[in-house]
C-alpha cells in the first residue's frame, strides 16, 4: 500500500511540472481544500475571515452580500450579478470586493467528479488603508465608472501566500507567529494586483470609491434610523445628484434601497436564528408598520415573514 501511495505522489508531482506556476500553486491550493474539505479538518476556522467552499451540485443564492474581501475559484464556474452587471468566471480566477454589496449568484455544472472549489478571506480596511499609505502610486490611471467588484486572474503570489495560509493550521508553534505576517501579505497582494483598481481607490482619501465605502458602514451603522440622503452627501463632500449617482454606481442600488436590504436580511436573521416574531423584527429592525415589512419581504424573498419561520 506504501508503494502504491509513493507511485500516486510521483504520479502527481510529475504532473504539476509540466504546469506554469500560477497553475502549479492554483492546483497546489484546489487540493488542499478539497483535502480539507472531505476530511472534516475544519483546522482553518482558527484563522479570522477565512472561508472554505466546497459544492458538487447547481447552487442559487438571489439575495446575499459580498463583503470586502478576496476570493479565490480553484475549480468551476459561476456567475454573479451585481445591480444590471453580469460577470461570469471560474477556474484561475481572482474575485475582489472593495464595498459591501448586495449580489445574487449561480453556481454552473458541478457534479460529485468536478465539484465548485473555492476560498475567500475578508480583508481589514485599516490593514489595506496602512499598506497603501507605503505603495508608490504607479498604477494606470482610468476614467472607468467607480465599481465595488473585480473580476482578475490570480497570481501566483497570491497563490502561494493562500497555499501557506492554510497549511500554517498544521503547525500550531508556527501559528501565532506567522499568521499576521501572512495575512499581511495577502492584503498587499491584492492591492498590488494591477487588475484590482476598485480596493486601491477605496483607500484613497477623496476618490469616489473611499467616500462610497464611509457611506456604506455609516448605513450599516445606523440602518435602523431614517435614512436623509442630503445628510450622507454632506458627509460625502458632494452634492446630493453626485452622491446618488457614485453610490448607485459602486453598490447597484440606491442608499435607500440599500438600507432596505439591510433591514430585511437583518430581521430574516432575527426571525430564524434568534426566534423574533414577524411583528417584532419588523420594528427591531426599523419598520413603522408590519404590513409594509410583510409586502416587502415577500417581494424581496418570495415568501411572506411568517411562512419562512413556519408559525
């Protein structure tokens, strides 16, 4: 049994030579989570942010959010769409979220022999804000529309920083020690990706990204509360027509479509997980009538807020 194992190692490591690099750490990685994955070593939860994913069926998900982060896809495909945009992509590539924002995602064609394999790991703003602060600023500049999400290839430093990553949960005396320094990395990675203008902007101090980004946590911060546009411009350093106008580029959605969808994922959350009545998440999450929340609720998920919690 030994031999057979030693002649599938040299099997597969005669394999990866003939790959380019960012192929052999692509497939370096795909095999390590998949290992992961199929083996329960749920070891990688000890690293903040970090997630996992694994899928051998068609999946659909209509409402949820992408948050700032970097994600990886080592195997299959998928298509994401964000406000009227459409962005389909799969193996090799790299998915960068510089804003909070509401997509809707399908994944295509896995099966049980070729399932959906990726990883993503959510990146500290105040991290990127204090490594941009260092990076010489020679990126080409575009007139592009402000956008929260990027479509890239992956590189293979950042690859390879995953790869070691997640191999640091096998080595608890290294851990602690050389987590940051890796995560770390990441960040600059992503920021240093020619590709990924949208997280180098929202760093910026003055671009239309950075100022979008405050505007959203303050959203998120006080989403309960009446939502005053001409209050969140001024905040912004722009006029009102500008700041809706920047806002729905970056997010797809107006702030105040933005804050309800906020209200709504929060009071479904409060409905399945902390046993709130319809009527009680309605108000805990800033509706002044039941009804209205009922109607939007089911126009948002399909189905009304009492059928969901089945009472």
């Amino acid at each position: 049994m030994g031999t057979t194992m030693r002649m599938a190692e040299m099997t597969e490591l005669q394999n990866l030579k003939t790959l380019s690099e960012t192929e052999f750490f692509s497939e370096r990685l795909k095999n390590l989570v998949s290992e992961k994955i199929k083996n329960h070593d749920e070891s990688w939860k000890k690293i903040p942010g970090l997630n996992l994913s694994l899928l051998d069926k068609d999946t659909i998900n209509k409402n949820c959010f992408y948050t700032l982060s970097v994600a990886i896809i080592l195997q299959g495909d998928k298509v994401v769409e964000v406000g009227s945009m459409k962005y389909s992509y799969g193996e090799g590539t790299m998915v960068v979220t510089s804003v909070e924002i509401p997509t809707s995602f399908r994944i295509i064609g896995a099966t049980q022999e070729k399932p959906f394999i990726s990883l993503s790991l959510k990146l500290n703003p105040h991290l990127l804000s204090e490594l941009m602060e260092k990076m010489q600023d020679n990126f080409p500049k575009t007139k592009d529309e402000p956008n929260a999400f990027c479509v890239a290839k992956s590189s293979s430093e950042i690859l390879s920083a995953f790869e070691r990553l997640l191999r640091l949960t096998e080595n608890p005396q290294h851990f602690e020690m050389l987590l940051p320094s890796i995560i770390r990395e990441i960040h600059y990675f992503a920021l240093a990706d020619g590709q990924c203008r949208n997280l180098r902007e929202r760093c910026m101090y003055g671009m239309p990204n950075n100022k979008i980004a405050k505007a959203v946590e303050w959203i998120k911060e006080h989403y309960k509360e009446p939502l005053k546009i001409s209050k969140l411009a001024e905040m912004a350093c722009m006029a009102t027509s500008t700041f809706h106008a920047h806002f729905k580029a970056v997010t797809s959605l107006t702030p105040l479509q933005y804050q309800k969808r906020l209200r709504l994922h929060e009071a479904k959350r409060l409905m399945l997980f902390q046993s709130f009545s319809a009527s009680s998440a309605a108000f805990e999450v800033g509706y002044e009538s039941v009804q209205q929340f009922s109607r939007e609720y089911k126009r948002f998920f399909g189905n009304t807020p009492t059928k969901d919690i089945g009472s």
